[in-house]
C-alpha cells in the first residue's frame, strides 16, 4: 500500500456531491422514471384477510374492464422454476420459505398480493384492481407479539443460541440492581420514494430490470433463482434510489411479480407500491419485548448483566438481527447472559431497519444503564466510564481502535453536561422541566469485496465503475473523493459510474459497509493504475527508466519525476508511445483474514430537552452526536448522513409506530399522515463531532461505518433526558405526550 | 364533453382537454414527462410533489405553493404552474447552488419539493427572515438529510432576497437571476389568457364539488377523475374576506392563507398567526379552504373549533334560495350534516371580538407540522370588569362531533376567574364530552387534555396578559 498524504494527515478536504447537481434539478432518474416504449402499469391487490385461504377469485369484470392487458393470480400465473423446488428462491436473510407470489391460495398476512392487475394506463389498474372479487376462508390469525409470547422459539443456527459469559444471570445477586423491561413498537422504513420497479424483457431469454434495491446483484441473484436463469441474463439498475434505510435490502414478491407480469404480456411493465402497500409488503423494523437485569456494586462496578429480546417475524420466514448483542462487548462487565426468541406472526417478514438489532437493543441497555446509574446515585456518565471495555470482553480481543471515552468528553463538554443534576426535575424554565440525557450506540466495522474498474483517458479523465449504488448517503461522492486523493487529480477530472450489473460487483449497500470496502477498493485500484503507469512510462522512454509509482509525481495531464519536475510526459502521448487508446484496469479488493483485532464503530449521543408536565409535550433543544467512525472520507457527506441518523432516532423516539388493529390484523396508520416521521419543527440543532482518528486495521483509509451508529442510542439518549426531566421512566417507544402529562 | 383547459405550465402554454378532474401531479409527471416532481404519498402529507401556482391579483403575481397530489386541474385554469424543471437555469440557480454547497440533499427525492418551496418562499413577498424561509418548507418531508443542512440552505436563500424591499418578487428574483429571466414575461401573458377564458369549466350537472381539494381528493382520488365537477376554489362569490358593521364575512373558498393574510383578521386576533402555524403545512393551508374545512365534519378540523368559539353563522344557497344557519346547529353526527346535498356554503359570517371580548385557541399534536390534533379548543369570553359576562367554547377530538361545551359556556357566563371556577368548568367539561382511543391518544389522555388545554386559554389570556 503506496503512503497517502491525505488520509495520513488526517486532514480530509470537503467535497461537494458529485450527484448534488442532477438532484437539485430534478434530473436524477428514480426507478419508476425510465423512459421504455410500450410500457405497462401494473396495481396489487392485496388480501383482506390476515390468516387463511382464498376461496374464490372473480378476475372477469376486471379483465373486461377498459384497457386491462392481464390479471395474474395464484390461479394462472406462470410457474416459477424457482418456485417448484420448495427451496428458497432467493436466499434471503432468513431462514424458512420465502414468500412464493401468486405460488398458491394460502394468506399469511393482511395486504399480500393476491393478483396483479395490469392494464395500458396507472388510471386503468388502479380502477380494474377494484374489480377483483376475492372471497376467503378465513383462519384465526395472530398479530399481536404480546398475546404470543408463549410461542417464542430460539431462531434456528448457532448465532442466536443463547449466549453466556462468566455465570448465568449474576446481576441478581449484586448489591445494587435493576430489572426492567422495555418495549419497542413497530417501525416501517418510510423511504420518501415509493416502492418501484420496471421490467422489459428482450426476448424470453433476456430481463432488464429498474428497481428500488440497495444491491442490484443481490437481485440479480434473486431474480436469476426464481426464473432460473443464468445470471449474465439479467440487467439490475438501481443508480439513484431515494432512500430506503434497509427495505432494499432483499428481493421482495412485488419485484419477481412485475417481472412475471412482464413476461406475461411481453411488454415493459411498471409497478409502484402504493404508500399503503409500504406498511404491509416490504418489511418493518420488528416490535421488541426486552428484558434488562443489570447489577452492579456500590462503587458502580458492573458485576452482571442479562439481556433478553423477544421480536416478531413471519409466520414463513425467521427474520433475525443482533438485537441483545450489544449488550455483551459494550461495557466490562464479567457476567453476561443474553437470550433471544422469535414469534411467528400474521405478519409480512421483518427486514433491517437503519441501525437494525441494534438500535433496539441499545434502546433497552442504555435505558436500563441509565437507571442503574440512578440507583447507584451516580452520573450516568461516570458509570459508564468507570465500566468502559479497554478490550472486547466477548472475543476477548483487542479492538482495532476505540475512542469512545474521547466521545464521552467532547459530547459532554458541547452538550453542556456539568449543569445537568443528578436529580430529576430539578431543572426547570418557566412551565417546562429541561432534562439531559445519554445514549451510547455501536455497530460492526465490516468490510466486504468490490471490484472497482478503473479507466484513464488520455486528456487525464478517470472514469471508476462499480455496481454499487447509492440510497443517500453519498457513495460516488466517497469514491470521488479517494481517487481525488490518492491519484491528487482534482475532482472534476474524475467519473463515477454505478448502481448497475453492468459493472464490475460491488456489495449491496447496507451494514455500514460501503465506505470500508468499496473505498478500500477504490483506492487499490488507484494504486495499481499508479504502478501500472509507472510501468508503461518505463516503456515509453528511457527518463522514466525502471521507475516506481513512488517515485512519480501525478497530476491530472501526466507525470513527472519526484525528484526532477522537468522530466514529465503527458498521458496522451504515455499511452500513444504504448499503443494504447486508454488505461484500464480491473482490481479486485477484500478484507485479509483478520482475527486478531474486534472491529466496531461507536458513537455517543447527547440530547437536551425539555417537558411540558400540562400537556405532555416534548420539545428537544438540542442533540450532541458524536462518532468514533474512522478516518472522515468525505466531511460534508458524513456530517449530513450523522444528522440524518439522529433524526431517524428522534422518530424512533417520540413518534414512529405502526398500530394494528388486532381484531382484523391490519394497521390502522398506514398513511403518512398518521404515521409520523419528523418534520423540520421537530428538530432542534444537531452538532456532529468526529473523532475523526484513522483505525489502523479496518481498511486502508482507516475509516470505520457511520450509517447506523448515527442512529443507535439515539433513543435511550431521548428516553434518558426525559427521566431526568420529569422523573418519569418511559419504557415504552415512542414517548408521546400521552405518556408524560401530569 | 370535456372543457379545454388553459395555463401556462412553466415557459409553456397548455390548452388540454384531459378530464378537469386530474390531478396536476399526474398531468405533470405522466403527461408532461417532467418527472423532476415526486409522487411520495398521493394525500399531501410528505410535499414531494409541491409546485408553485401564481395568479394575477392586483395586477401582481401572487405565487402559492402547494401540493399537486390534491390539485385537480380545473383549479389552476388561467394560472401559472411552475416545477422544479421551471426553475432550472443556464448553471444552478442561487436556492439550488445554496442546497448543493449545504449538503441539502441525500437520496434526493425530497430535494425538488424542497427548492420549490424556497422559490415559493422567494416570490412570497415575505419578509426575507431566515425564519421564513425556514416556515416555507414546514410542508416538506425529509427522511434522510436531518433537515438542518435544508435550513442552512433555507437561511442563504434568505439572505439573497434581502436587497428586495418593495420591489415585487417576481421582478426581483428575475432581475437578480434567481429565477429564469422568463419569468418577467407571465404577469402580461396571463392577462392575456385571462381575457381568452369564459368560464367553460362549470358544468351545469355537477355531481361532485370540489375546493381545495385537501380532502376529497384523499377520500376519493380515483372517483374524482372522470367525475364531472364543479370547481368552487375561484368561483368569484365564493371568495374574499370583508367587514360589514361589527361582522366579518367570509367566503367560503377563501384558504387558511387567506385568514393569515387578512387584515381584518390580523386586526382582531392578535395571536392569529401563532394559530395558524399549528394548521398542517404552508402548501395546504394555500389550497384548504374554510368551506371544506366545516363541511368535511370531521369532529377535530382546526377552523371549526376556531368558529364555533365564534358562534359563526352560515350561509347555505340551492338555486335562488337562502337558509342561515347557527355553526353549532351543522353537525348531527359523526359526518352528518343539517343540510341538503344540494345546498352550497357560500359564507361564514361571525360577529370581531370587541375591546371586551377574549379569544384563544389551543392545539395539541404529536408533530410539529403536518399533524391533525390529539385534542384542540378554542375559547371566547365576554368580560364585564372581573366578571366573564358570557362565554363560549368548543373543543375537538372529544366527540364524534366538533363539539360546543354548552353546559361549560353556560356555567362560566358570570363567573369571577378563579382556579375553582376553571376546575368545575373543567369538571362540566368531562361530562360534556366522550373522546376514544385511537392513533392520537387514549379517550383518558384526551380528556386530561382538554382540561389542561382550558386551563391553557385562562393562563394566556389572564395570567400572561397581566405581565
């Protein structure tokens, strides 16, 4: 790995989006606004029932009705040769069978697709799906986790198996403890974007596809199963998506139904989801049951802790997320139980919600953290000082770098911690009682593989491609930003093309990964193409004569020699003298095996708030955020996708929550109107502060995952400053007014 | 057959015969091919479809926000229509160039909602506050940015109108390159269009009637295409906000913008605008109207709790005949209505407070913006010295319908102000009322509220008053 002054230095130079311009005008293309001759709208109806079967299906007024192409339902769809095996298709990240559209007559859930409707107008659909008369025989469903718990099984596979360190259940015996539960609703993603896909088949053997998904190979793949294709077949492109925060993260029925629907009627076939359709057939972040016991002795040293989650998930598929993890590296603490449990519900199949398990999780321990520093007398955080893990106690190993006690003080310093009292209410303004609180939140630092392919011009244009797309957060503008620096062209010199099989694989974007592993490979190819002109100025004249990259300065219109400014050759003429019309090259770039080192970002949350004991009302004044994520690739995007995160924590907190009306198994707020996610009153001024210290094992650049943290201890933070507002203990998400008033 | 309907979408003329019905998101996005405007919920909640409609009032353009998700087409006939493609220039324009160096935008999506609305807030003729600005986009959902690199955009957008002063907006922002210099040339060929329409968009058998749009076209978007239609948001009797002696009259299509903006109003309620803010977002408060509003029933719309505080009278008219009516004699039930389907609302008519009278209005949602009431009450009091000579107030969110708390307005007539008077209207009040759970609160949490909110009114009319 060639020396970079940039990230070496640390001193990291904002760069505008690379996509900002397009998006401020109007002219990025979202999936739905492919331009296809001939196309086709399709509309979902959806099952009125719960739990059951259908009965009867009348499609004949709506196939009569004006300009209806098709109506496809269980009854004569194509057969899927993905679907015959009874093997999951599409390799999901659950265990158990996927859901096989239009596959048969069974209803797991309220609003699954029981026929597509497509007709020459979006009008036409919409009014011919009203047309279709299903009748059902109706099964006793469950949607309620509360009323299930007795039917909560351990997830299949060794990762969710009950987990112990030191003995079972300590915290009971120590001389200070709590024992609490906490409860988490249900959240739905709510990207602003609605669900959408087109599909255009060439041929019978060829599929190109336009669709919402945060990995267009892992929908390639997807695709691939259940039509049982091969992969060269099909055409993924998903370059500007807008937003998703995981419900793009796998390959749900209404995407192979519009490629089905496509093939059907042989022409291009669009299908958007209505915003209805959000709440019930693309995922949700699922509703938690959490038990915290926590012990602790009388000087705050954590003696025990055991973390217990209960969540749903689909009554066909296991939906699993690191929900208690959390729990057993985030404090030193030599006696940790943790136990999580599944309930099978009525209910479509949960997908990651932006700082997934986590998130929940760091919900029920920073909550329960808080209460013990309560019942110990003691600032909630000095005990999490006086707790910290210098090492991970559950790999026991090293972490690859941990700042958070550089979080805790900066935060704290920003935040205004010191006027903070130790005792709830104390602190008031006129009617209002002002509380602070914390939150500490953590996610894995992973890296995966991309392949980045890497083209030179001879007037010194740089084009990078890789499938990797972009839901938000910044992606080509990161990989901008390190070809600018490692190659020092500036950045208008260089292209980023993605978001489609086209190119060279790249991950999915999802995880907080994107920046560690495509950046990495960014950079690796950047350094070969570096050696590799290295080597042809070697060919091309004897003053570059066996010289190495290093030794080479590089400039956006050609090379010189470190040592000799004078001796230089233009790229044009570099690749002319070698025969070549451009330079390309491919690399290939992952992680080494590495077990030496735990690798994790963190971040620490601090908000300020206030309560108005009359009416219940929360007003935040202020939130503190700060991340230990690495090196900062790319400030301006970073310090946005922070705030971003924070936000989606203050919804978690105070308003996100799908209601079901039981009776029928439906949601009652599946609108955005009675779903609430925060408006800009809502939010009170966010400062973001980096550690910003490179992590010496993650990646190359050193940089570590910011997507999730930004949101994981939010809530506890909120939930937090409450307490110390009012002295009200809320464990219940979301905290609204009800909850608060006197 | 179908009228032709004429406006000038951006720098283009449109003369269409596609159903009046249709609403303006789809003739824009599917017709037009300008998808730079986004479809995000389809009931005017999220403001990704937000466009800009001017009109010629005064012999100035008077631009508006709204949200093209509820617009049909018949109520922009004779208008200007602006998208985000509209505002795009040789380069980015300056709100654009503030949202690009700000960061303001993630997966983009939200982002032309945004810029529109800060053009809106450009050609408002709003003082050119950082606050205002920020006011501007109260009607725009962000779900990735945080919104705060948004109002760091939002606060330079402020600032480059601040050289304005009494120039008119839409010559100021051409003049400064903020917005396409074509601008300049609308005011003169709306005038022109204007003389070319003849009110062919009435139809004479009208099944449905349509305001603003806020709620029928969430109830019944598909029906309302092909409906035939008559469209109540211009109709000139329709519109308008005067005084006649100690009466203030309004016209049924007149908008909650429209009150902001009266002076009448203004004069009378000094906190208006405080209430006013707490009514969903600036784009629908420019199309709701005060009509629909009362009659859509529902037992918690802000602006009839306002009224029947007021003890506002209507004004109903079938062919050549009239029928007044007292506010609090309209709703019979959960959305039912002491009127013939065949009755059209023409006004409102309430009597201004006087120099004795007090008014307050009080709401309580879960969000900011965007939000409908958990509970809210609005309270009118007649004093005579200490004593309140006679009161009225209402209270919404408690009842199946908006309710007027009689038996409290009759105990407070003639009390002195104390905290036991407020606790035993506060105790009538319970008994007046019978509120249920739902997605707003529990029937319990309402009933603490409305009590908390009553002893709201008194705090900010006497306790606040008195410092």
């Amino acid at each position: 790995m060639g020396k970079n002054f940039f990230f070496d230095r640390n001193e990291p130079v904002p760069i505008d989006r690379v996509d900002g311009r397009a998006k401020v005008t109007g002219t990025a293309t979202y999936a739905a606004e492919y331009k296809t001759q001939q196309i086709a709208y399709g509309f979902l109806v959806g099952s009125t029932i719960a739990k059951g079967r259908i009965k009867s299906l009348d499609t004949k007024m709506a196939e009569r009705a004006p300009g209806v192409l098709s109506v496809i339902t269980y009854l004569n769809a194509p057969k899927l040769p993905g679907y015959q095996t009874g093997k999951d298709p599409s390799k999901p990240p659950t265990a158990g069978q996927p859901l096989r559209i239009f596959y048969d007559n069974e209803i797991f859930y309220y609003d699954q697709p029981v026929a597509l409707v497509i007709a020459d107008t979006f009008e036409r659909a919409v009014h011919a799906a009203t047309l279709v008369k299903a009748q059902y025989e109706k099964a006793v469903h469950q949607t309620e986790l509360d009323a299930n718990l007795s039917r909560a099984k351990v997830p299949t596979g060794p990762r969710f198996e009950d987990y112990k360190r030191g003995e079972a259940d300590a915290y009971k015996n120590a001389p200070v403890k709590i024992e609490q539960e906490y409860h988490h609703p249900i959240e739905v993603h709510n990207p602003m974007e609605l669900a959408s896909i087109i599909a255009r088949w060439e041929g019978k053997e060829q599929v190109t596809v336009y669709t919402k998904t945060q990995g267009v190979e892992a929908t390639q793949r997807s695709i691939a199963a259940a039509f049982k294709m091969p992969l060269e077949n099909i055409t993924v492109n998903a370059e500007h998506i807008g937003g998703a925060f995981g419900m793009g993260l796998r390959t749900w029925p209404y995407e192979i139904a519009c490629v089905m629907g496509a093939q059907k009627i042989g022409r291009p076939l669009k299908l958007v989801l209505h915003r209805e359709q959000m709440f019930t057939n693309v995922g949700h972040r699922p509703e938690t049951i959490q038990k915290i016991g926590m012990g602790a002795t009388t000087d705050g040293k954590l003696v025990g802790l055991t973390h217990e989650a209960i969540a749903d998930t689909s009554s066909y598929e296991e939906f699993t997320e690191a929900t208690v993890n959390i729990s057993r590296f985030l404090y030193a603490c030599p006696n940790v139980t943790t136990r999580y449990r599944l309930v099978p519900l009525n209910i479509c199949t949960p997908i990651w919600m932006r700082g997934p398990g986590e998130a929940t999780g760091a919900f029920a321990l920073e909550s329960a953290m808080d209460e013990l520093a309560f019942a110990l007398n003691l600032d909630p955080l000095e005990f999490r000082i006086r707790n910290h893990s210098d090492t991970d106690p559950e790999r026991n190993l090293p972490w690859s770098s941990k700042h958070v006690k550089e979080c805790y003080e900066m935060g704290a310093e920003k935040i205004g911690w010191k006027e903070r009292k130790l005792q709830p209410r104390a602190l008031k303004d006129g009617d209002w009682l002002i509380g602070y609180g914390m939150g500490t939140g953590s996610f894995g630092a992973f890296r995966g593989a991309a392949t980045v392919k890497i083209k030179l011009e001879p007037d010194g244009k740089l084009l990078l491609q890789c499938s990797v797309n972009d839901m938000g957060p910044g992606t080509a503008t990161m990989m901008t930003s390190i070809a600018s620096n490692e190659m020092g062209w500036p950045v208008n010199q260089i292209k980023v093309e993605m978001g489609s099989t086209n190119f060279p694989p790249g991950p999915t974007q999802g995880g907080s990964t994107v920046t560690s592993t495509v950046g990495a490979a960014v950079q690796e190819t950047c350094t070969a193409l570096k050696e590799k002109i290295a080597e042809l100025a070697g060919k091309a004249g004897s003053a570059f004569q066996a010289v190495k990259a290093e030794d080479l300065k590089f400039s956006a219109t050609g090379i010189s020699l470190q040592k000799d400014a004078s001796v230089k050759i233009a790229y044009n003429e570099l690749l002319t003298k070698n025969g070549l019309a451009a330079l390309e090259l491919t690399r290939e770039s992952k992680a080494k095996q590495q077990q030496s080192y735990s690798m994790y970002s963190f971040s620490v949350h601090f908000v300020k708030l206030r309560v108005h004991p009359p009416t219940g009302r929360i007003r935040i004044d202020h939130v503190v955020s700060c991340a230990d994520a690495g090196t900062i690739v790319s400030p301006k995007t970073a310090a946005s996708q922070m705030i971003g995160g924070v936000v989606g924590g203050i919804g978690m907190a105070l308003m996100e929550d799908m209601v079901i009306d039981h009776r029928f198994g439906r949601p009652v707020n599946n609108n955005l109107a009675d779903y609430h996610v925060p408006v800009n009153a809502d939010i009170p001024p966010v400062d973001v502060l980096f550690v910003n210290k490179k992590d010496p094992h993650t990646n190359p650049m050193g940089s570590k995952g910011l997507g999730e943290i930004a949101l994981v201890g939010v809530a506890p933070a909120v939930a937090n400053a409450v307490f110390n507002a009012t002295g009200k203990r809320i464990r219940s998400l979301p905290i609204t007014p009800d909850k608060l008033m006197e | 057959m179908l009228p032709l309907i004429k406006f000038i979408l951006n720098n283009k003329d449109i003369a269409t015969k596609l159903p009046p019905g249709m609403v303006l998101l789809d003739f824009v996005r599917y017709h037009q091919h300008l998808t730079g405007t986004k479809v995000g919920c389809n009931e005017g909640d999220c403001g990704a479809c937000t466009l800009l409609v001017g009109e010629l009032k005064n012999n100035e353009m008077q631009y508006r926000s709204l949200t093209s998700c509820l617009t049909p087409l018949g109520n922009v006939h004779g208008k200007h229509v602006v998208t985000i493609e509209g505002l795009n220039m040789e380069g980015l324009n300056p709100i654009q160039q503030a949202m690009y160096d700000e960061s303001a935008t993630q997966c983009g999506f939200c982002t032309p909602g945004f810029v529109v609305s800060l053009a809106g807030f450009c050609l408002s003729g709003k003082n050119a506050s950082t606050q205002n600005a920020i006011a501007a986009i109260d009607g725009n959902i962000c779900r990735c940015t945080g919104y705060k690199s948004i109002e760091r955009a939002a606060a330079k957008v402020a600032a480059l109108m601040q050289a304005r002063s009494s120039t008119e907006p839409i010559v100021f922002v051409t003049e400064n390159n903020i917005l396409p210099a074509w601008f300049a040339t609308i005011k003169q060929r709306l005038y022109f269009l204007s003389t070319e329409l003849n009110g062919q968009l009435q139809p004479t058998t009208a099944k449905e009637w349509v305001g603003g749009g806020t709620d029928v076209y969430v109830q019944k978007h598909d029906v309302m295409k092909d409906a035939s239609i008559r469209f109540l948001f211009d109709e000139g009797g329709l519109k308008g906000i005067t005084q006649q002696g100690n009466r203030c009259i309004i016209g049924a299509s007149a908008t909650v913008t429209d009150l902001c903006e009266s002076p009448i109003l203004q004069l009378h309620f000094p906190r208006l605008a405080d209430h006013m803010k707490l009514v969903s977002s600036t784009p629908i408060r420019n199309i709701a109207t005060v009509g629909g509003n009362l009659i859509n029933a529902s037992p918690i719309g802000d602006l009839t709790i306002f009224l029947l505080a007021l003890d506002a009278t209507l004004v109903f008219r079938h062919g050549e005949q009239q029928r007044e009516i007292p506010l609090r004699q309209l709703y019979k039930g959960y959305k039912t209505l002491d009127k013939d389907p065949k009755e059209q609302l023409v006004t409102i008519s309430f009597d201004l407070p006087g120099a004795f009278t007090l008014f307050n209005f009080e709401k309580v949602s879960k969000r900011t913006n965007l939000d409908i009431a958990s509970v809210n009450t609005a309270i009118c009091l007649t004093m005579a010295d200490d004593r309140i000579q006679w009161a009225r107030i209402a209270a919404g969110g408690v009842a199946p319908i908006p309710k007027l708390l009689e038996q409290t307005s009759a105990f407070l007539g003639g009390q002195v102000i104390t905290e036991t008077t407020i606790q035993e209207a506060i105790a009538i009040a319970q008994t007046e009322i019978s509120p249920i759970s739902d997605a707003r609160g529990t029937a319990d949490y309402k009933r603490l509220l409305l009590g908390q909110l009553m002893k709201a009114h008194f705090l900010e009319l006497f306790a606040k008053a008195a410092h």
